[in-house]
C-alpha cells in the first residue's frame, strides 16, 4: 500500500489510521526506534508533530519497492527532521555497534516480514526497550499470505516472553512489555 503524506517526500506503507495510532502511543515518549523506515516519510511525518521526542531508524534498505537503493536513501534525507536519525544497517548490527543505549520508550518494528528475521527483531527490540516500554509491530494478522511469518513470530514471542498485545489497530499489534 502506497499513502502520500502532504510535505513529505516519498510515501508511507501504513494507512493513516495505523499511523495515528503509532502518533498516539508516541505522544508521552522521547526515545523512539523504528525498525524499516523505507524512505523515511512515516517517521517524519511522527517526528515533526512530536518535536521532542528523538527518533532514530534502522534500515538495511534492502527492499527497495519500486525505487532504487539511492532513491529511497535520497528520500529519507529529504524527509530528515531535526530530530530523526538514521542507521544503515540491521537493528542487531546497531546492538552491537553500541550495546548501551538509553532504554527505549517504543520500537516499531516493519523490516524483514520473514518469520526467522522478526523474531529476531522483536528479541532485539526487547533488548532495547525499557521495562513497560512498547513494540509496535506492522503487518501482524494481515491477510497478505506472504506476511504471515510476521504474525507468527509475534505470536511466540509474547508467550516466550509473557507479555501480550494491548490492542491493535489495522494491522499494527501494540505489545506492551
Ligand atoms: C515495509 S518497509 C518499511 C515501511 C516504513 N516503515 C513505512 O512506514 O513506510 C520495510 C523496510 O525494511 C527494510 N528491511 C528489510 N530487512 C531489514 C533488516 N534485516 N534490517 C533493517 N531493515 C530491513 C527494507 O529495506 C524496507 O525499507
């Protein structure tokens, strides 16, 4: 799915009800992870209606949708708000890069859709995150039959960790931790 956000270049892969959702669980945070940022345009539409929050994205950009590498990279700087970051790579490359990082608020997690990726993902994402603290994950029971791995490693992950979705809106699951 490809939304236009108005002032922002590139689209966003989430609908605008996901993405207002995200916005409201982002309202009392200041350290947010995004795992996929694609171009950027989602993240930047949450960084600048939530200026005081930091907002660093993690992406490998090895899904280029119907772009190039260069092209969404391209996009994601002219996307850039003060108050976003970037990190080209995967989330556990930034783990080990620097293992201590303020203990996160909220990890949106949208990169790697394979079932093996995400847990790894979510695993990471815990790893990151404060006690109490949020994972959103996109994609979570969608009917896309190619995403279901998604689905399964969310799943796993909340009985293995003893945690469970709060509430989900679209296909955005909100996993309190
Ligand atoms: C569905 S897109 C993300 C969409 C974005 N969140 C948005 O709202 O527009 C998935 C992104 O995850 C990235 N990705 C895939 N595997 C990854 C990995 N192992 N680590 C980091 N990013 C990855 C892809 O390059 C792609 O940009």
């Amino acid at each position: 799915m490809r939304n236009a956000i108005d002032g922002h270049a590139g689209y966003s892969i989430l609908t605008p009800a996901e993405r207002a959702a995200v916005l409201n669980a982002i309202d009392t945070c200041s350290a947010v992870l995004e795992i996929g940022t694609f171009q950027g345009t989602t993240v930047s539409e949450w960084a600048k209606r939530r200026p005081m929050a930091s907002f660093l994205s993690v992406d490998n950009f090895s899904w280029v949708g119907d772009g190039s590498r260069r092209e969404n990279i391209g996009r994601w700087i002219d996307n850039q708000q003060p108050n976003m970051r970037l990190f080209v790579g995967t989330v556990q490359e930034l783990f080990d890069f620097c293992s201590y990082f303020p203990h996160l608020d909220l990890v949106i997690v949208d990169g790697d859709h394979s079932y093996q990726a995400c847990k790894k993902d979510l695993a990471t994402a815990k790893a990151l995150l404060r006690i109490g603290g949020t994972i959103a994950v996109h994609d979570y029971a969608t009917d896309n039959p190619s995403l279901c791995g998604v689905t399964k490693a969310v799943d796993e992950f909340c009985a293995e960790y003893h945690v469970s979705i709060h509430h989900t809106k679209g296909t955005v699951a909100f996993i309190q931790c």
